[in-house]
C-alpha cells in the first residue's frame, strides 16, 4: 500500500467516525484504474432528470487522460440506474456509493477515490458544460510552470488543484454547507489560491429551486460559517454595512444552534465574516 493509500484510509476513518457511520457504507462500483491523469470529481444525489445529460456533456469531451469519479450520495430517484448504464458506456467513469451525511463528505469521497495526479472540483449535476474543460486544464499548467508552490485554481463552476496538495491541506471539512468558502478561507490564508475570473462555459439544464430551498440553503451555509469559527460579531457587522438578508433574531439562532455541531478554527484574520470577500476582489485575475 501507498503512501496515499494510506492517507486515504485514514480520512475515510476519521471521517466515518466524526459523523457516525460505518465504514462498510462506501462501496466502489468498479476497480478504480491507476493510469489516469486528471480527476472529475463529481457529486450527486437525486438527479435523475439531469444528471445523464450533465455528465455525458463533461465526457464527450475528455480523452483518456481523465476520468470522472461520481460518487452518489445515497439517491432513491433512480439516479444510480442512470449512472450504472452510463458506467457501461465509458470506461473512465468511476462510480462510488455511499450514505454519508452532507456534501463536504462526498466531495472528499469523490476526491480520495480518485487516481489522477489533479483534480477537477465542483463540477454539478444540473450543469450542462460546453467545451471548455481541457483549456482550463491548459492555463492551470501555464500558471503551474510560474509559481515554485503548489496552488489551488478556484474558476467559474470549475476549480483544479494537485492531488496532493489536497491531500496535505485536509480537503473539504464535513459540511452540510459552505464547505467551499471555508476551504477558499483557509487557502487565502495560506496564500496558496488563485482567483481565475473566465466567462463560464457551463450553463444550468434544471432544477430550478424554489424560495424555501434557498432559504434552508442559505441557512446551512450559514451554520457552517458558524462552525468553522466566523465571529457572530463579524458577520452581524458586515450585515449592517451591507444590507440584512438574514433577520437579526434567525441569525442568532442560527449561531446558538452551530454550536451544538463539530467546532473547527478558522486562521485569523479569516474568521472575520466579510475578510473572504475583500479577499476575492483583492486576489481576481483577469482573462
């Protein structure tokens, strides 16, 4: 066994463990090949009206480079029937089960059980995505060759990064939302993220959701700033200044109610609410 065998099973354990789970929950749908440079990690759960058209999108246009990686969170749509006859079309499409608890979970997953020396982040389900993968690719390897450390290529609905630099930095912390804006903070911190502002070359196909999804979206998110450390004082602040989408009273109860989840530090100054924005504007590149 590998030295990232190894890390891999020891995140899978760590992981179960924090949330409850059973190891025995996740299961491959076919031997993971090893030959592969490049990893489309890929995320779904109850998709059946899209996700064919989605993925089909993202793999017409790879070559034998990449392979896409697809873990499911625990669908009863018929989203794995979907994928299973999918898998029996492409011979780089990994299909990985598990019933775990929140996003951030299944984003590692997807991430550990890939075999590409990249990675491919955060690409969606109810995403349908025109040309375009491969010459993200190819501008990631030109700032590659520019900078002596490893970095992480945050783009439009489509983010890179070396494996192994993941690996080293943890990966996505388990989440139920706001996973990607605690690993922006962390990386800023590090100043190892590069801000890559493109047109984007995807375009939504579905799904679209109602006011109430949004609400208990915005809500997780929000608990999840919560628990990764924001300060309540910080963000009621950066409200103030800028507009209060969120009643003063939910907020509170939404911070109280964070409390009683798994706790993790963000680096100062970064647990201030409105830092990651004024990171963003600060740090964008321009194509």
């Amino acid at each position: 066994m590998n030295s990232e065998d190894e890390q891999f099973n020891r995140f899978i354990l760590k992981t179960a463990n924090e949330q409850g789970l059973k190891v025995g929950v996740v299961e491959l749908g076919e031997p993971i090949p090893k030959h592969r440079k490049y990893s489309i990690c890929f995320c779904v759960k109850n998709m059946s009206r899209t996700v064919e058209r989605s993925l089909r999108s993202i793999l017409d246009q790879i070559d034998s480079d990449y392979e896409v990686v697809v873990v499911d969170g625990g669908s009863v749509d018929g989203t794995i029937n979907i994928l299973e006859k999918l898998q029996g079309d492409y011979d780089n499409l990994v299909l990985v089960f598990n019933h775990g608890k929140n996003i951030g979970f299944d984003r590692n997953l997807a991430a550990y059980s890939s075999s590409g020396e990249y990675l491919l982040l955060q690409l969606d389900a109810d995403d349908y995505y025109d040309v375009g993968i491969q010459g993200f690719v190819e501008t990631f390897h030109k700032l590659e060759r520019r900078y002596s450390e490893d970095f992480y290529f945050k783009g439009n609905g489509i983010n890179m990064v070396k494996k192994s630099f993941f690996l080293s930095i943890g990966g996505y912390r388990p989440l139920i939302r706001g996973e990607d804006r605690d690993l922006w903070r962390r990386l800023f911190s590090m100043d190892r993220i590069v801000w890559f502002n493109h047109e984007p070359f995807w375009r939504k196909i579905g799904y679209r959701r109602n006011k109430l999804i949004e609400l208990k979206n915005g809500f997780n998110a929000l608990v999840g700033d919560f628990q990764c450390g924001i300060s309540y004082s910080s963000y009621v602040f950066w409200k103030l200044r800028n507009g209060v989408d969120i009643p003063f009273f939910c907020s509170l109860f939404l911070f109280l109610f964070s409390k009683t989840k798994e706790q993790f530090m963000t680096p100062v100054p970064y647990n201030n609410y409105g830092k990651l924005v004024v990171e963003i504007e600060k740090c964008k590149i321009r194509s």
